[in-house]
C-alpha cells in the first residue's frame, strides 16, 4: 500500500469508528433483523466481495468491520460469526487489475483483457465465498459457540476509546 493509502485507511477508521458513523448505518441496516443467519451472512459478504474489487483490501475491511460489528450487537448475534467471513472476503480481490497488487503486476505480461480477468476472478471469488460461509456455518459454528452472544459482545461504548499509536 502507498503512504497515501495509510491515510485515508485512518482517516476511514477515525470518520466511521469514532466519530458515530458505524453506530448510524448499523442501526440503519436493523430492518435485516427478520432474515436468518446465512442470509445475513451471504449478503456482507457480497458487498465486502464487491467493494474489495474497487478499493484495497485494508480499506474494505476498515469500512466493512465496524459496521458489521454495529449491526451484531444491534441484532444480538455473535459478532464472530458476522465478522470473520467479510474479514476473509476483504482478501479475495480476483476479479480486477487494481483489485490487489499481485493483479497489478500479472495483468500487463498476462495479455489478458479486463473482462476475461473479471470473468475468470468471479469464479474463484464465489468458490472463496462458498467455502468460507460453509466453514463457519458448519464446523466454525460448533467450535466457537457462534449460537449464543457472548457478554463481552457488550462493550458499546465506543465514544470514550482512545486512539493509539503503536
């Protein structure tokens, strides 16, 4: 990622984080409440699957992590279960030449045109997709009690966090 790109990934994190803007389009995405877990699931992540095809992968998942967040303890289920698969599906950008860096570098020698990319990246992309809803569906579920949503899923008081810098 170029410097230019660490800033705005910040300044993305800081505008939907910390200044409410997660909180607002969370609740906003409440009217989901009546579709199950799979649906919920299936549709994060194809908008993280659409959007990681246009802006990095960072990027995608400094928009996508906070709101989906927001959106589990509005619904009260386990975050984990809505957070992990758009987290993976933030790095399954095969379908463009600006979509990852390795894209970037293979396209050119490739002699590929954009569209047999695309058709061949949305293949892989939705064999990706597949195999990351049922693992967590499956065996993720089971192995991290996914069902119930646990008391430190709680903490909503993100007004007060500080920043720091590592």
């Amino acid at each position: 990622m170029k410097p230019h790109g660490y800033l705005t990934s910040y300044l993305i994190k800081v505008l939907i984080f910390f200044k409410g803007l997660s909180k607002w389009i969370g609740s906003q995405l409440t009217s989901l409440n009546g579709l199950n877990e799979l649906s919920l699931i299936i549709i994060i992540c194809i908008f993280a699957s659409v959007l990681t095809q246009l802006v990095s992968n960072v990027t995608t998942a400094t928009i996508i992590i906070p709101i989906v967040l927001q959106l589990s303890q509005d619904l009260n289920i386990n975050p984990v279960l809505l957070l992990v698969p758009p987290t993976l599906i933030c790095s399954y950008g095969f379908m463009l030449p600006v979509s990852s860096s390795p894209n970037t570098m293979i396209y050119p020698p490739s002699g590929m045109t954009s569209l047999q990319m695309a058709k061949l990246g949305f293949g892989i992309t939705i064999m990706c997709m597949v195999v990351v809803i049922v693992s967590i569906m499956t065996y993720g579920y089971i192995m991290f009690d996914l069902g119930t949503f646990p008391n430190w899923a709680n903490a909503t008081d993100t007004e007060n966090i500080e920043y720091r810098e590592f």
